[in-house]
C-alpha cells in the first residue's frame, strides 16, 4: 500500500521517482510515457462524445502505464489525472485486474473506496466480450 500523497504541484516528481524504467530509459520516454494519460483522456472524451469506444487502445495505453509505475501508482496517477471520467475508466483497471479496492492521499481525497464509482454499462460489456474471446481461446490452445 502506498500512502504517499500523489497531487498537481507535486505531480511529476512523484511520477518521476516511481518510474520503473528509469535505468534504461531517457528524459523524453519519461515524459512520453505519461502523455498516455492524454491519450487516454482523448478517447475517453471521444467515446463520450461520439460513442465511439476504442477499447484496446486503451488497455493498451494502461498497461504500458502499469509496465512502467506499477498497479498502485498507475491508478493513483489516473484517480488524480482523470477524476471525471472515473466511471469510464474503473472498467479496464478491472479488466486488467490493478484496481485496488482503496486508494489513499489522491489530490484532495485522504481515502478513496473504489468500490463506491459506478461503471459504465457498454463499456463493462465490451470488455465481457473480449474476456469471452480471450477465454474460448485458451480452451482451443489446450
């Protein structure tokens, strides 16, 4: 459990000193690496506004995400980044099992109970269908 206080002003120092990739990898990957959550957002806003949900884009943007800062701090870093859009994205930290139950000292929140956010119903469904996919494919394999 981490209870380090993640907020804006310290944003990117707190990203910077749990960045796994720190060893291998340079200023500008640092920084690449966190406009995912822009990308993030992006589709989010798009699927919001248009209905249009791109959903393996963005497992695709979360898990490079947990790759580098872990499950704990990759959901402390999208809880304070997209505090809006919580309904839309709880359903991939699920999917991709990293959503912990609680998160502590998140912006302005001392205690986050994650289990309290709603979830959007088409997106939960979408990820059922590829959990089915995923699923019919490890039985073929056997």
């Amino acid at each position: 459990m981490n209870t380090e206080i993640i907020n804006e002003k310290n944003f990117i120092l707190f990203c910077a000193s749990h960045y796994d990739n720190y060893r291998f990898s340079s200023t500008e990957d640092f920084f690449n690496d966190l406009k995912r959550i822009k990308y993030i957002k992006k589709l989010i806003t798009r699927y919001k506004d248009k209905g249009e949900l791109k959903e393996r884009l963005i497992l695709n943007h979360i898990i490079v995400l947990n790759n580098c800062f872990g499950p704990d701090i990759t959901c402390k870093i999208i809880f304070l980044k997209m505090k809006n859009m919580l309904i839309y994205i709880k359903p991939f930290l699920i999917f991709l099992n990293i959503l912990p139950e609680t998160l502590y000292n998140v912006g302005d929140k001392k205690v986050i109970d994650t289990n309290l956010i709603p979830m959007d119903s088409f997106i939960v469904q979408t990820l059922r269908e590829i959990d089915k996919v995923n699923e019919w494919n490890r039985w073929r394999r056997r």
